[in-house]
C-alpha cells in the first residue's frame, strides 16, 4: 500500500529502559533535580520495556537514525521554550521524533 496509509514506527531499535530515560534527561536538562523511581521492574512479567521495529520506516522512508538521543532531548527542549503556535510546536516535535540515536 501507500506510505501514507501506513503506521510508521520511528525513533531508534536501540533499547533504553524508562528509568535509564529519566536520568539521561535529567542529566542532560537539570543535573541539580533529582530523579524519583517509584516503582519496581517487574522481572517475572517477561517484559518491562519496549523497542520498536523501524524497519519499515527504514526500508520504505528511507529514514535512518542520525541523531544522538541527548542531542533529541536537548532539541525538544529548546523547542518547548520558544512561543511558537501548537503547529509549530507539533512540526518541531515530529521532526525531533524522527531524529534519534546514532
């Protein structure tokens, strides 16, 4: 079918649980703040994080990962500051998705 019927799954293959998430960002945006675990993996559930497949979007998109996923959050987060309008805001934020670790 056309691409732009299809479900793209985009980002990275590369696996970062939640917690390691909240520290990279964490560090990267507010090493002062202090992260808070409230929780638990849960190690009998077989499964606590997920990775997309990209593979699609690799093979049909011609999409790549290309950007280190610090340098991601560190865009989102200049984004989230200026005054844009919320489609400037959605397009920064869809383009950033797209750009991930390398």
């Amino acid at each position: 079918g056309s691409a732009s019927n299809r479900i793209y799954n985009v980002g990275s293959d590369m696996a970062i649980s939640i917690r390691d998430l909240a520290f990279l960002v964490r560090d990267t945006l507010s090493p002062e703040k202090p992260v808070h675990v409230l929780g638990q993996p849960n190690v009998g559930a077989g499964r606590n994080g997920y990775m997309p497949c990209i593979q699609r979007a690799k093979t049909d998109l011609h999409l790549d990962v290309w950007t280190p996923l610090k340098e991601a959050i560190r865009l989102m987060a200049e984004a989230k500051n200026f005054n844009l309008s919320e489609d400037q805001n959605r397009q920064i934020k869809s383009t950033v998705l797209a750009m991930t670790l390398t």
